[in-house]
C-alpha cells in the first residue's frame, strides 16, 4: 500500500466550507484514482487540516494527488493554500481487530501475508 497525506492551512472560519466542499466534491474525484483504498480528512478546528489519501501502489496515490491538486484549485483556491505533501510506502497496518489478535498471541495470516516487512510479533 500507499499513502499520501496533504497539510493545509486556512482560515479557522473557512472550516465548514471546507469540510463540505470536500465531502461533496473531492472525495468523488480521488476514489476513482487507480487502487483506491481510503480517505481520511481531518481537521483541526483551528485552521489546520490534513488529508490521508491510501492506495494499493504508487501509481495511484501520484494520480490521487494531481486530481486533489485540480480540484482544490477549481473549487477551494480562494481558502486553501498549497499543501505540504508526504507520501510513501505503508511500512505498518494494524487495526483494532488484528492487535486484539496480536495481543492475545493469534498470528492473523492474511496480515503478515499481505505486508511481507511486518514479520515480527507486537509484544
């Protein structure tokens, strides 16, 4: 997998419209990205915001950014300034179903099967 994130900064009072903005409408155009997986939007209530794009290969979260990227700059120019962009290769996936398997000494195989570079124990 891969994954993306992007930090905004804006106007505190812009969050609303921001938040809908991409609700209605980015989110539409990055899950048809090649390999889309997620979305993640978060923001901070005080002018911060970060988006977590994930993608099963690179190919796709590049292809994620520059529809981000087309639509931010039709629909949201006037609010968000340039991201600050992050992206690589996720080294490490756990979620709550797999470390409560994890914590109890059940080795799930389809996690460690589907990333290769996770073969050790949590403990």
């Amino acid at each position: 997998m891969y994954a993306v994130t992007q930090r905004y900064h804006f106007d505190p009072n812009a969050s609303e419209e921001i938040n809908r903005s991409i609700q209605a409408g980015l989110v539409h155009f990055i899950q048809k990205a090649p390999g889309f997986v997620a979305y993640y939007w978060l923001d901070t209530g005080e002018g911060a915001g970060v988006s977590m794009s994930v993608f099963e290969d690179k190919a796709g979260a590049e292809e994620a950014v520059r529809l981000a990227a087309s639509y931010v700059q039709k629909h949201l120019a006037a609010l968000l300034g340039k991201p600050s962009i992050v992206q690589g290769e996720v080294r490490i996936h756990v979620w709550r179903e797999v470390l409560a398997q994890l914590n109890n000494g059940v080795r799930p195989p389809e996690f460690f099967s589907a990333h290769p570079r996770s073969e050790r124990r949590i403990e």
